[in-house]
C-alpha cells in the first residue's frame, strides 16, 4: 500500500510518517510543496521526500496530479472528454468521475473490504457528478455545453427523476458503507451519506435551503 503524505518538516508529520509506516507496513511518499516559505524547506530530505515548486497554483495543481498518478492513480480527464464528445448518457458520463474516486479510497486492506470501498467510492464520485450536472442543466442547454440531462431536462417530471437517481445512487454507496468494519466515526459517515446528501439534492432539486439546514 501506497500512502502519500502533506510533508511539513515539523514534528507532527515527521513522526506520523514512521507511524504510518509501522502500523500499515505502508510505503509512504512524503509530498512537500515550496509555496514560499524559502528557507523552512531547508531540512526536507529529497531523496527521501517530494519538494516542489509550487508558488503558482497551476504547477501546484500539475504537481500534486503527477505525484498522484506515481503513486497509483488513474487520470480520467481524457476518457470524461471522450464521454463528452460522445455526447454519451447518463452511466457512461458519470463512469469516470466515479472510477476516480474509486481509486483514490481504495487500499490494499483484506481483499473483500477493498471491494466494498471500492464501490463505496465509486458510487459517491458518481453521485457527485450527478449532482453537479443537475445543478448545471439549465445553464448547460443556455451555453450549449455539455450535459447529459440534457434531454430528460424537458421532461414534466424531471425533479422526481433527478431524486430518484440521486437516491438510488446514494443507496447503492450506502450498501457498500454497511459492508465495512468501522471503528470510528461509523455515525457521522452514515449521517452525511443519509442526510446530507438527501439535503444537498433537495437544495438543488427543490430549493429547500431552511429545512435541510435544520433537519442535519
């Protein structure tokens, strides 16, 4: 396993890499970024430690997604934009947003939990970008851009499509949440995927800021 961690120097990181080490037998790549604190830099180690100039955010942003992909991720702007000019639907657009995620939670625990997080994330990036496309649909027909609600957009129930979708979508993550051991924090995850994300959709679906705010 694979772990990549936010490096300072301090003491509080130097120490949790050995932790995270001993505790998962994890390869761990320690990631320091120059924003410009100049001379606090000075004690990383690079042969040990990733240093890199990222005092624009641009490189900060191509810096982070390198060391990302070095460390087992798989980039998928290229088949989004594929789905795209496809003018693909629904399952196929949200694939890859959903596969990154996916990976990204994804670890080398015993094979049976990796599977569940696997979904667990998959469904979760895939409900993001649901999320966002509902949100975007109306502007997205107004620019021309894409957006693969396009076409249900007219429908005259298109706010119960968007919420069953949703909550299918949730469903199928919160299936997968069920299937792991949680030690800690089991009821705040579950709150955020059973309220907030029936909340966040409402807010979207059906401008419902007042109730959500109350009920979560």
């Amino acid at each position: 396993m694979k772990v990549i961690v936010a490096y300072s120097g301090g003491l509080d990181t130097s120490v949790i890499v050995k932790w995270v080490k001993e505790k998962y037998n994890a390869e761990v790549i320690g990631f320091c970024a120059d924003v410009g604190q100049e001379e606090e830099l000075n004690g990383v180690p690079t042969a040990e430690y990733l240093k890199e100039d990222a005092r624009n955010t641009s490189v900060l942003y191509t810096t982070v997604s390198n060391h990302a992909a070095a460390a087992g991720l798989t980039v998928t702007e290229e088949e989004q934009a594929e789905a795209e000019k496809r003018d693909a639907g629904v399952d196929e657009a949200a694939d890859a947003s959903a596969k990154m995620l996916a990976e990204m939670v994804s670890t080398d625990i015993e094979a049976s939990d990796n599977t569940a997080l696997n979904r667990l994330g998959y469904f979760l990036g895939r409900w993001v970008y649901l999320i966002d496309a509902v949100d975007d649909c109306e502007d997205d027909i107004k620019t021309g851009s894409f957006n693969p609600l396009k076409k249900q957009y007219s429908l005259p129930d298109f706010k119960i499509y968007c919420e069953r979708m949703l909550s299918l979508t949730v469903g199928e993550a919160i299936n997968n949440l069920n299937k792991l051991e949680i030690y800690r924090f089991y009821d705040i995850i579950d709150n955020v995927l059973v309220y907030g994300t029936e909340c966040s959709a409402k807010k979207v679906i059906c401008k419902e800021v007042e109730r959500c705010e109350k009920s979560v």
